[in-house]
C-alpha cells in the first residue's frame, strides 16, 4: 500500500514537473529569439564589452517591426521607450549568462517582455482561404508587404482572389502544393 502511495506520489510530481518544463519553454519566447537573434550579430571581441553591446543592440532594434519592436521598446532600446532597462540585459550577456537566465531576470523587472508571443504562421499550402477571417488574409497580404493591393476589397472573395494571384512571387512553395492538390 505504501509503495502505491509512493509510485503515485512520484507520478504526480513528475507531472508537474514536465508541465513545468514545458510552460518554461513556451514562456518569454520572444526574448529568448531575440536575444539569441542578436547575439549571433554580435562580433566576437565585442561580447564581453558593455558599452559595445549597448549600442549594438540599439542598432538591431532600429527599424524593426512587430514584436521585435514591441520588445526592443520594454528593454528600453528604442528611443521612444519609456524605460531603460538594456543595462539588465547586456550587463549579464557579457557575463555569458544564458539566454534564458537573462530572460528570466529581465522578467523579474518587467512582466511584459515574457508575456510577448509569436502569432502563428498560417500554412498557405494546407490551408482553405475561404475558411480564413478577413483579418487573417490581410494578415497575410501585410506579411508580404503588399497591404495596398486590395484597396478596393470589399468581400472576402476578393482578397482570396489577390492572395491567390501574388501566392507564386511570396510563397512559390505553397502555391505548387496548392496547384497539386487541386489537380
């Protein structure tokens, strides 16, 4: 009975255990690519100076859209930011401090910079248009740079018919999954 007791026990905690592990992975997923993004910019001899790094990170971040802007304006890269925070990331990547551990810190001072997601890609080659929300193929047409070529749409029909036309300059992949599929 007690040997029962103990296996169940174990179970249990290696259960939480995995669920753990798995919340860790999916969480601060945007710092985490970001930072690794960065670092594999970063020229050897400038890993380990502060200042160097400070400013290498302020150059990745300019220009950038979407979450990497979203992130690079928390850490405080950016100059529109309302805090300063890049010092409590470069200071412990000069340390060589994993990537994570630094993700974890920087949680520690801002929640936000974790609660940041990736949106999910959509498979074009698997995928009904017509089964899509309008928002998600002007999600698409935007992910392609092409947000003025359905000006004039007003139906859903007609931004499947522009996705559909544009399909083999952005995504050549899908578009011949797509052409032998319908075959």
């Amino acid at each position: 009975m007690k040997l029962l007791l103990l296996v169940t026990a174990l179970f249990a905690v290696c259960n939480i255990l995995s669920e753990t592990l798995v919340a860790a992975e999916t969480r601060c997923e945007v710092c985490i690519k970001e930072v690794e993004l960065f670092l594999k910019t970063v020229p050897p001899e400038s890993k380990s100076n502060f200042n160097e790094l400070n400013k290498l990170f302020r150059e990745f971040c300019k220009g950038s859209k979407s979450k990497r802007e979203r992130f690079c304006y928390y850490i405080g890269a950016l100059e529109t930011s309302a805090t300063n925070i890049i010092n409590e990331m470069t200071k412990p990547l000069t340390y060589s401090l994993p990537v994570e551990k630094v993700c974890q810190k920087l949680e520690k001072i801002d929640r936000q910079i974790c609660d940041l997601k990736y949106e999910k890609m959509i498979d074009l080659a698997k995928t009904n248009l017509k089964k899509l929300k309008v928002k998600d193929l002007k999600k698409i047409l935007s992910q392609w740079g092409e947000d003025g070529a359905c000006k004039g749409c007003a139906e859903k029909s007609d931004f499947i018919k522009v996705i559909e036309e544009l399909m083999p300059t952005y995504a050549p992949e899908a578009y011949a999954a797509r052409q032998n599929v319908e075959l």
